[in-house]
C-alpha cells in the first residue's frame, strides 16, 4: 500500500524549482533546502539514540488506530522510539518551520515520547505548546523528558482527545500552529482539523502527520484540502502543511520531494 502511494505521490511530486510561488519557494529554501544546524539538535538526537537503545517496557493504551508494528499491549520504549517518533529529518523541518514563521501558541496532538515536542518547542521557548497524549504510561515518559531539558513552557495533558483537546484549544485561545498526529483514522482526524480551525486565523499554520498512512487517513487528507477554508497545502508525502492564507490568489495544492530525488528538475540558467 504505501510503496503504491508513494509511486503516485513521486511521479507528480515537484522540486523548489518548479514553485511558482514566492511564498511556498522561500518556505522550502528556508525549511527543507536548508542546511542550517541548531545547537539544540545535539541534546535532541541524543535523547533519540537514548530511547532506541532503552529495553524498558510499557503497558500502552491505544485510543486510536495503533500501531501497524506493534499489536500488543506491552511495548518497548526503543520500538516506540522507532516506529512512532518522527524521522531526524522531518523534526528538523519542523524546527526550521517554526524558527522561519514564529508562531506562538502552539498545539500537538499526540505526544508520544516528546522528542517531536521538544523540536517543535525549542525554537521559540519563551512561548506555550500545549501537547496531548493518551496514554498514561508513554506521557510520563515524555514529561520526564521536558523536565531533563527545563521546557517549562510545555503543557501536557493526558486522556481522551475528545475531552483534552476543547480544553487546550480554549486554554491558548488563538492557534498559530498545531501537529496532528494522533487516532489515525478518519473521522477523528478530520474532527480534530475542524476543532482546530474554529481556533485558527489567516497565519495558522496546521500539520497533519502521516497522511498516506493509510486509506483512511489519505481520504481525510483529501477531505481536509477541499475545505473552503484552506488556500494551500504542501504534501511531503510523510506530513503535510496546511494553509489559510487569504492573500493567496487561488487555491493551490503541491506535492514535494527534495531536488536530490529528482535532479534532472533543476533551475535553468
């Protein structure tokens, strides 16, 4: 399923070089060609070699889709270390995200271990993320980790997102950014984006992980990218950035891949 996906997405997909947009085109000069470093990735990348590398085990409660690896009720931290933090590339694109666009009141829908929220934290400290997490067990894990780094401005709650995620989206009041990356199916991923907007403005800016994950969730994508609301939208295949932006001209939606994988889309001089 996903090697099929990912075939479709590749052979539409296009580099920096065929954006037309001067938004989107100095968005991925800043965020995805970038080769900038930040110290705070050392401390990162240590704690995600840390928990692929712990054997401790966790009794998990799922609340939504689950994972694909992982069926039990018991997992290890360093197979969720694995197969449920983001990839160092795609934290790092978030980071440079909201390094570039400063968005102030944030929001994480799935917590897991905390290093995605640390990443999306650490640029802007002085500022609230709120993350959300529905397991127990996996949440202390992650909020040992903010102590350990002393982000005190990150906010966890644990339960239900049917009941955390009205109470922090009228604890910030105004959403500037939020990462969707929880449940997993449909319905609740499009519930989830639809409680958002009602929070969000014309810079919001809104993520959603995972989006051909599945049928379910590439539906909801393409549910998501037909809302009136939504003036442009960037698949990255693995993630994909959504956008309210009023000034845009017309509604645009670009598929994304690195020019590294398709060199012959390069500028011509």
């Amino acid at each position: 399923m996903m090697l099929q996906q990912f075939w479709q997405y590749y052979k539409q997909a296009d580099t920096q070089y065929s954006i037309h947009s001067p938004f989107v085109f100095q968005l991925l000069q800043e965020v995805l060609v970038s080769n900038k470093t930040y110290g705070d990735f050392v401390p990162l990348e240590h704690l995600r070699f840390r928990l692929q590398h712990n054997t401790t085990e966790l009794q998990v409660t799922d609340l939504g889709a689950g994972s694909r690896v992982d069926k039990g009720q018991t997992r290890s931290i360093k197979s969720i270390a694995k197969n449920a933090v983001s990839p160092k590339w795609q934290c790092q694109f978030l980071f440079r995200l909201i390094d570039w666009l400063q968005p102030q009141n944030r929001l994480e829908i799935g917590t897991s271990l905390g290093v995605n929220t640390l990443y999306q934290y650490l640029p802007i400290r002085q500022s609230p993320l709120i993350t959300l997490e529905g397991c127990p067990n996996i949440g202390a894990v992650a909020q040992k980790h903010f102590e350990q780094l002393k982000a005190t401005n990150i906010k966890l709650k644990i339960g239900d997102f049917t009941d955390t995620l009205p109470q922090a989206l009228e604890q910030l009041g105004r959403l500037d950014y939020v990462l969707i990356d929880g449940n997993h199916q449909k319905q609740p991923t499009i519930d989830y984006f639809e409680q958002c907007l009602a929070y969000s403005h014309n810079d919001t800016i809104l993520v959603l992980d995972d989006i051909h994950w599945s049928e379910e969730m590439q539906s909801a994508w393409q549910t998501i990218k037909q809302h009136s609301k939504v003036t442009l939208t960037l698949d990255f295949f693995y993630f994909g950035l959504v956008f309210l932006r009023q000034e845009q001209k017309e509604v645009e939606h670009f598929s994304i891949i690195p020019t590294k994988y398709k060199p012959w889309k390069v500028a011509l001089l």
